[in-house]
C-alpha cells in the first residue's frame, strides 16, 4: 500500500503557484520522498526528491516540514502544460521500489 | 535526449490469446521495471531486474505472466493466455545502477492493451 494521502484533485490558474500538498505520517528517518508527474497518455516523469532538507530544481521546489509527516510540492508558475496527475511517493523496500497511489489530479486553466 | 522504447504502442487482443511487449531501456542503466497501470489508477510494479536478474516479482501473476531480460538490455513481458481483467497500460522504465536510494526512472511511452 502507498503510504502518503494526497488530495485527488486541485485547480490552479495560468502563472500562479501551484502548492500540492502530500501527508506521509509514517515515513521512516531514512525514507526519501519523491514526486512524479504523469501528462495524459505518457509515462511518469520525475520531479524532484528529498529526505529532510527543502530542496529546488529548474521543475519545482519541495518543502519537507520539520517532523518530516508531510511536504508540499510547488510549482511557482504554472502553465498549462502542467496540467497532469502528480503522484508523491515514499521510497520504501531494500530495491527502493516505487508505490505510486492515486495521485493529485492537477488542472492548470487560463 | 536518449529515451525508453516501447513496442507496440497499442496491441488489441482477444482473451486467451498470447501478447508479447517489448521494452528498450536507456543505454547503460542497468535497472528495468515493468509496471501496470489500470485505468484511473497509479503505475503498480510487476517485475524489476538488475542486469538479466529478477530482483522483485512479488506482484507478477506468475501463472499467466512472464518477463525476461536474458543479455541484460532489453525486455519482453509476455501475457499467456490474456483475460478481460489485463486491459491497461503496461509501462516500462529504467534507471542506473541503485545507489544511496537515488532512484530516478525514466519512463517509456507505454502499449496500452486492450483484451476482447
């Protein structure tokens, strides 16, 4: 089972901040947190990931509160090509397998 | 920009019959996955190799499922015989050498299999 919840769906207007927020009460002091995106009819892409420390990429920013129970994925200024289902995810297993829930279904509107 | 190749793209069936994918990972990571994605729903692990070994196939239902990677590059994930219940996208992804729990995947564009 995955072990974060998300909210199955979000709206976000063209150029805002979109702020995804994932809850991960159970993650281990070891545990990273990742984020995919998956646009309709393709593959998932990785996002970004970290383990405690806030952490930004030329994608996104990932903000990781201090207990570690939650994060919030941001995308500074969304487009509509941001427009996807975005999954958090805990790595977990001895082969870091990947258990992708249901995701937050992103729309990005003019 | 190298990239994870999938045949078919779509693949129309008839249950009972057998289906075969095809899966050419990025050239030099030594980790393949095979997932499932039923509709509405996230990408579920099926099988994942390191190099031509079998690392995880805990979620593969053996009984009608195989998966092979015998030189250790490409793939075959093979349906026999397929049910109604295999209708989905079965996605393929690789990534480097796992190291640290640094575990980007690059996915392909899937085949989406449809079973009559």
């Amino acid at each position: 089972d995955a072990k974060t919840t998300q909210p199955p769906s979000m709206d976000c207007a063209e150029g805002r901040a979109a702020n995804l927020p994932c809850n991960h009460s159970t993650i281990s002091g070891n545990e990273y947190v990742y984020w995919y995106r998956q646009i309709h009819s393709q593959g998932p892409q990785y996002i970004i990931h970290g383990l405690k420390n806030n952490e930004t990429n030329e994608m996104a920013s990932l903000i990781i509160t201090e207990d570690r129970k939650s994060s919030t994925l941001i995308l500074p200024h969304a487009t509509l090509r941001d427009t996807a289902v975005y999954y958090c995810i805990v790595l977990s297993g001895g082969y870091n397998k990947l258990i992708f829930g249901a995701g937050t279904r992103l729309a990005v509107h003019p | 920009e190298a990239e994870v190749a999938q045949s078919p793209r779509y693949k129309i069936t008839e249950k009972s019959q057998a289906v075969a994918f095809w899966c050419d990972p990025i050239s030099g990571h030594a980790t393949l996955y095979w997932y499932r994605q039923i509709l509405g729903q996230g990408p579920e692990l099926l099988v994942q190799f390191q190099d031509e070994s079998v690392v995880d196939d805990s979620q593969l239902p053996k009984d009608r499922f195989s998966a092979e990677r015998l030189k250790g590059v490409d793939s075959t994930l093979k349906i026999q015989p397929a049910e109604l219940g295999d209708s989905a996208m079965y996605l393929c992804a690789s990534s480097h050498l796992l190291a640290n729990s640094y575990n980007e995947q690059f996915f392909g564009p899937g085949t989406r299999l449809t079973v009559l």
